[in-house]
C-alpha cells in the first residue's frame, strides 16, 4: 500500500521524491520491487524470479566474456522496398525505433567467447519494433552463421520476437528461408547451433532459425508459438490446453531440451557447447 502510494506521488503530487522508473511491478507476482535490484539480478523479479525482458546489450553482456565481443555489420539498416504506409511510413517507423533503442534493428550479431570458448551470436530485442524480423535481421543473422561455419565456430542466436516484419511484406517471410538454409549448411559443416528462446518467440521467427537449434532452450514461463490460440481454435475446431504456448508445456511435450533460468545460462551453454566441440581450446 505504502508503495503503491509512492508510485502514485511519483505520477502526480511529488515528483521530486520519487523519481521516474525508481520502482517496477512484477507482472508475475504484482510485487512491486526495486529496479535497482531487478537489474543487479539480471532482469529478474528479486521476489519471484519472473523474468522481465533483457535489452540485447545486457544480453550480449551476460553471456560474453569481457572485452571479447567484436560486433559484425553494425550499419545494416533496413530500406523500404514496398513504401509500406499503414498508421505511419514505415521509414518513421524505422527512424522512431532507432531513436528509442540506440540500435540499427531488432538484432545485433558478432563474435566474443563464451566461457573461454570463440562462438558467433545473434541476440534479438523486442524493444525495436517488436523483435520483428526483417530483411536486416536475417541478413545480419545469416551472415552471422556463415561466418562463424567458415571459422568453423558454434553458433548460438537468442531470439524474442513477434515474428515476421509485416512492412516489409513476403521479403520478411524469404528471411525464414535464408536463415535456414544457412543453418543447414552450418550442420552439414558438423558444427553445433543452440537456440536460446526468450519471452516471446513467436510466428515467422518460430518457425525458422529458432525452432532448428541442436539444442534448444528455454528461459522460465516464455510465451513459444506460432500464431495466438484464437486464431488456431478457429482453424482447428478444438479446445486448447491452458498454457500450451509455455516453456513449460513445450518442455513436457518434447519440443525444448532445457528450461534454463537467466543466471544459470551463460554456465549451462558453456557445459553444452564444450561437450558438443570437444576439440575446442580450453583457455
Ligand atoms: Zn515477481
């Protein structure tokens, strides 16, 4: 009560006390919790674990040992080959997201090591226009695979994304086929891909590269699909389980490995990556 009185001073009667984005409410377990300690776990809820969504530098951080990341094509930005109008051009639409996020688009990708040992990663964020995948995302993401296939290093891709980018019409959808071709040949180079999916990985981006790793893994409690379940209890005519776009049920029914909290997965794809490459360097 006292804090929700406080959040609502910060909104209204006194702003100087309170200062903007100084508290954050769970969605999980409605607690409301200090940011600051929420960041120092990682973007987790200090009170129940919830995972809150993690900016792709935070990410890259978390998993890549320090002063080894070298990020590839920073400048890819995306055209607009269709002059997509909807509510806005889609070139405001770019320019508003770069501004908000400080990125280029909805992915970064480049080299570091991981637990000492060389890997390519690609890590998405949803906050640029929905994680959405567009021509940008899966060029960055394919050459990403190609190049860590001819250095011969394993590749980990940690998606979250509300699928295909809509603006740019069937050149989005084409990124699905890109991606995995390139994956296809990383696998014929007999060299390991793991998928992180994070909370949402949905549509297109499921049904691509995020679906095809050797491994995949899961963080707790993220929303997994292809299409929202009223779209698919219209097509199917059936009842839908409670839950079953969940890490968990997913984990259940065989389409994950793992379920890995945020803490423990820079460890837990160490363990894994080593004992798929054993003749990899140890440092
Ligand atoms: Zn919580």
């Amino acid at each position: 009560m006292v804090l929700d009185r406080l959040r609502r001073g910060s909104a209204g009667r006194d702003p100087k006390k309170i200062p903007d984005g100084l508290w954050v409410k769970c969605p999980s377990c409605t607690k409301t919790v200090f940011k600051r300690l929420v960041e120092e776990r990682q973007d987790t809820c200090p009170e129940c674990n919830h995972h809150f969504t993690m900016l792709a530098h935070a990410r890259i951080q978390l998993l890549i040992d320090d002063g080894t990341w070298s990020e590839w094509d920073p400048d890819l930005t995306s055209g607009d080959p269709l002059g997509f109008v909807d509510s806005k051009p889609y070139t405001e639409r770019i320019a508003q997201s770069m501004a908000k996020t400080g990125l280029k688009d909805a992915v970064i990708t480049g080299t570091g090591s991981l637990a000492g040992l060389a890997l390519g990663l690609g890590v998405m964020d949803f906050s640029f226009n929905g994680g959405s995948m567009g021509s940008v995302v899966g060029e960055k993401l394919t050459r990403m695979i190609e190049r860590s296939t001819a250095a011969r290093m394993p590749v980990v891709i940690v998606s979250t994304s509300g699928g295909a980018r809509m603006q740019e019409g069937a050149l989005s959808l084409m990124q699905m086929a890109k991606t995995s071709a390139a994956l296809a040949r990383h696998a014929v180079a007999r060299l390991p891909y793991i998928s992180v999916l994070t909370n949402p990985t949905m549509a297109g981006v499921m049904a691509s590269y995020a679906s095809l790793g050797d491994v995949i893994i899961a963080e707790p409690k993220a929303l997994i699909g292809f299409t929202g379940p009223r779209v698919i209890k219209e097509t199917i005519k059936q009842e839908l389980p409670d839950g079953f776009q969940t890490s968990e049920f997913l984990h259940q029914h065989g389409q994950l490995d793992l379920i890995v909290a945020r803490q423990d997965m820079k460890a837990e794809l160490g363990r894994i990556l080593r004992y798929l490459t054993p003749a990899a360097p140890i440092h």
